[in-house]
C-alpha cells in the first residue's frame, strides 16, 4: 500500500512541476508578444508622427524671440502651417531689446503687429537727447511726413514677446511648442527638419520643407548655416531707476562718458533703464561688490544731475544686471531647406538700437519673396529664393550695422588726439541741427538706412572737424591733425563695410541672385 502511495504523490508533483512550467513558459508568451505589439505599435506611431509632420507642417521656426513670434505670426498668417518650438515660453526679463526705432515700428505696422506695443505699457520716443562734457542737443526723428502715431517705442522686452506669441498661437494653423532644439536633421545636404527634446525630456524629430533658425544671440545650431564671427567688444551694465522724470520726456539719453556711453530710455510710465557701457571683456565682480562701488565712484558723476540720486539708488538697491554686446556680420552658407534670422544670423552693436528693426526688415522681405512660392517642397526653387533673400536684406542691414558699430568707436573716449577731435567733431555736426541733425538721425532711426547716405554723413562729420582745425590760419600741427582724423576715421568705417560685404551693400544687382523681386505668380510657376 505505502508504494503505491509514494508513487501517486510523486505523480502529483511531476504533474504540478509540468503544469506549472507550461503556464510560466505561456505567460512568457503572452507577455513578450503584448511587448512586441506595443514596441510594434509605438514604431508606426513614431512613423505616422513622422508622415504626419511631413504632410503636416510647411515651415518649422527654432525659437519664438522677438524674431520667431513676428515670423511665426506672419507667415501664419499667410497660411503657411507652422510648427515653432521655443525653449521656454514663460515671459522673459531681459535688459536688451527694449528699444524699437521708428523704422522697425513701421515695418511692424507692415506685418500687421503694431497692437503689440499697446497694454504693455510701452512708451513713445520722439528723438534722442545727446550730453558731452556739460554740454547736450536734442536730437528729433524726422517724423514730420509720418502719420502721428508713428514713433519709436520702449518696453519691457519680455512683455512684447509674450504679446506676440499670444498672436501667433491663436492662429489655428500655428503650433507652438516649449522644447530645445538639439540638431538640425541632414539628409544629403539638405535640412529635413530639427530634433528636439520636448519639456518633458522626450527626444522627437519634426520635419518640414523649410526650417528657420532664429534662436537668438546665443544660438547654437548657427555654425552649420553661416561663419559666424563673433566678437564682444564691451558689455553692458543694465539697472531700472523707479519714478524719476528724464531731462527730456520721451527721449532716449546717450551720454557721452568716459570711457564709454551711458544710456538712458524709459520702459514703462514709472522705470527707465540704464545701460553703463564697458568696454573689453573684464568686469568689475558685481557679487563682491566691486561693480556698484566702480558705478557709484566713476559712472554716477558723469550721469545728468536731474537723475543721478535715482542712479544712486538704483545702484544702492543692487538688482545689477550685465550683458555681452556681440557683433558679427551675416556671412551664410546658403542650405537647402534651412535659412538664418535674427540675432542667430547677425548682430551689431546696440548702441543704436537697431536690431529690432533689422529682424522685422528681415520678415517683411521673406514673406514678400515667400508669397510667391506656394510650393515649399520644390527644393530648387526654394534654395534660389532663400539665397535672394540673404542679398535683398544687405542694404537695409548692413547700413544700421556700420552705423552701429562705426558709432560705437566714435563715442568712445579715446587718449589719441585724432579720435578725440572726431568725438568733439561728432557732437558739434549734430548740434548744427537741420540736415547735420536730421540725415544721421533717419539712418538710426531706420527710416531712411541707405548705405551712401551713411557714408556721406561720417565723412561729413570728419571734414567738419578738420575745417575746424584749420580756421582761422591752417598750422602744421592742425593740417597734421586733420590727416590722422581723416585716417582715424577711414579706419572705424572702412573695415566694418568690408565685413559687412562692399558688393552687397552697395551694389546688390550685381549679386546673381534669381529673384531679386517677387516674381508674379505664373512666372514662379514656370521657373
């Protein structure tokens, strides 16, 4: 009896052992096939994502600056299918791009975003109020010809971007996303699209016909679109000075200081920003304490005395800021499927101001030549057109570049004789008022940037200064005198228009670029 039994509980086991290995090696089954399926159904969905994207979306812009939200709205509202991604959305405190001239105003009526300006509390700016050595000139923009709501405007940077993108993503046709772009995506030299990774760290592909890099000054995809050159000849000390009126309302204030400018303009009704310019690259450590202690001892005795207690408080209540100011010509290599824009593809410096109202310049020239192409993914023609677009853009931007920076070295103090005549020299030309007063100020403002206009005017600037040398009995010394201000000044113009490109600045039509104009549709049609 005992071995029978032995053998029925041995059967049991072997049983259950079997069974159970059986109902292991099924779960086994089912659950690597379920894996299998959702890795299987997570590819096609990678895959529809990716068709998706491709049928989807016509032009993919990296960023959502002040560049990216214009671009973004604008060629939305044209109808084209736009994907933006920006690396952080939430409103931005920055001490740069506060400054719209006039001219970009304008080109911001042109694109339709003027009301970005308004519930903002931005303020009106009629001209500039210039200080030399106890001395100042007020400088008007020739606005006269303009309807009277056309002015410059002062903001708090952040405010007027957040404005836009709002506009922009309330466009059914626009998706705008937080991400950062990590790579341009290639295939054969041309530019499919970009790879991202999204706010929740997902790495993601999008791809589009055309993708425009506008990923502001610090941008990191530019190297494989342009040769940057960048250089940082000095950097700029940012304060807020609360509830203080201006000597001159609604003016901006450029004091000429030793070693460099100061710059004052109101951002809101009761703040004006400072900008304390300090050349090189080496600044006095603002945590020890070395900056408020370099603005108060050597900056706020050069500041006009109506401000200078709100200077000293701004200083004392230490939000002290600081900023590079980069300068680098635009020099691109023209891609298939991919262009530069912005502070990504050019910068000048911005004493004057002036990049806003390149960017927008910029946006007005592509939508017009854009228009004209309905077909993104016609390879050859859209390289043809973006090539156009790197040449009609020239003479607008590289005038307010060269005055950017040939202004830049004019107003810095300077322990060289000839230099410092050029400085006196500039600051009397345009205290002359009239045409002395009014020609430089429509290149700054951009209202008039054209390149021999810029030209005629520093050279203006330098043959007054050396009549002045010369009245009333011509001397050696004087004559000696003149020729080195002439030479001084060739030097300060004439390397920043070679950069900038000699043919393209003055003479674009002889850049073979296809279309140098929008073309009529039916003769896009046959290219």
């Amino acid at each position: 009896m005992a071995p029978t039994i032995v053998v029925v509980d041995h059967l049991i086991l072997t049983t259950t052992f079997v069974a159970s290995l059986l109902a292991f090696l099924l779960l086994f089954y089912i659950l690597r096939r379920r894996s299998n399926e959702n890795s299987n159904r997570s590819k096609i969905n990678e895959t529809l994502k990716t068709v998706k994207s491709c049928n989807d979306v016509d032009i993919i812009i990296v960023g959502a600056g002040v560049a990216g939200a214009a671009l973004t709205h604008t060629l939305g509202k044209e109808g084209r299918r736009v994907h933006v991604i920006e690396r952080d959305l939430t409103e931005q405190d920055r001490i740069v791009g506060e400054l719209l001239q006039p001219g970009g105003y304008l080109k911001l009526i042109e694109l339709g975003l003027e009301d970005c300006v308004k519930e903002i509390d931005a303020q009106r700016v009629l001209g500039y109020a210039l200080f030399k050595d106890g001395r100042h000139t007020k400088l008007s923009y020739p606005l006269d010809q303009f309807d009277s709501d056309v002015a410059g405007r002062s903001f708090h940077n952040g405010r007027f971007v957040q404005r836009m993108r709002e506009k922009a993503s309330s466009l059914p046709n626009v998706r705008m996303e937080q991400g950062t772009v990590t790579s341009l995506v290639e295939e054969n030299g041309v530019i499919k699209g970009v790879q991202y990774k999204t706010k929740e760290g997902q790495e993601l592909k999008a791809f589009a016909p055309l993708t425009i890099v506008c990923d502001g000054c610090f941008s990191n995809l530019r190297r494989s679109l342009c040769k940057p050159k960048v250089e940082v000849p000095s950097n700029f000390v940012g304060l807020v000075l609360e509830n203080c009126e201006l000597p001159f309302p609604n003016h901006g204030h450029v004091v000429l200081g030793d070693p460099s400018p100061i710059l004052f303009y109101p951002i809101s009704s009761s703040e004006v920003r400072c900008l304390v310019d300090i050349p090189g690259s080496k600044l006095p450590s603002v945590a020890s304490g070395e900056m408020a202690k370099h603005l108060k001892t050597n900056v706020a005795p050069q500041v006009p005395i109506q401000i200078r207690d709100a200077f000293i408080s701004a200083v004392e209540k230490g939000n002290i800021r600081t900023m590079p100011n980069r300068s680098m010509p635009a020099d691109p290599i023209p891609t298939p499927g991919a262009l530069l824009l912005g502070d990504a593809f050019n910068m000048r410096h911005p004493l004057t101001g002036g990049g806003m109202t390149v960017a927008l310049s910029d946006i007005v020239i592509l939508r017009d030549l854009l228009n004209s192409l309905v077909d993104l993914t016609d390879k050859e023609s859209l390289s043809k057109y973006i090539e156009s677009f790197y040449t009609l853009r020239k003479p607008v931007a590289s005038t307010i570049n060269t005055l950017a920076g040939a202004l830049y070295k004019v107003f810095l103090a300077s322990p060289d004789d000839a230099r410092s005549e050029m400085r006196r020299a500039c600051f009397d030309y345009l205290s002359l008022g009239g045409v002395c007063s009014s020609g430089p100020v429509a290149l700054l403002s951009g209202l008039n940037p054209r390149p021999m206009s810029l030209v005629l005017h520093f050279f203006a600037v330098a043959i007054f200064g050396v009549g002045r040398l010369l009245v009333p009995l011509p001397s050696v010394k004087g004559l000696w005198l003149g020729a080195r201000l002439i030479s001084s000044a060739s030097g300060i113009i004439f390397p920043i228009i070679k950069a900038e490109g000699v043919r393209q600045m003055f003479f674009p039509r002889t850049i073979p670029a296809i279309y140098r104009a929008p073309p009529t549709p039916s003769s896009s049609s046959t290219q």
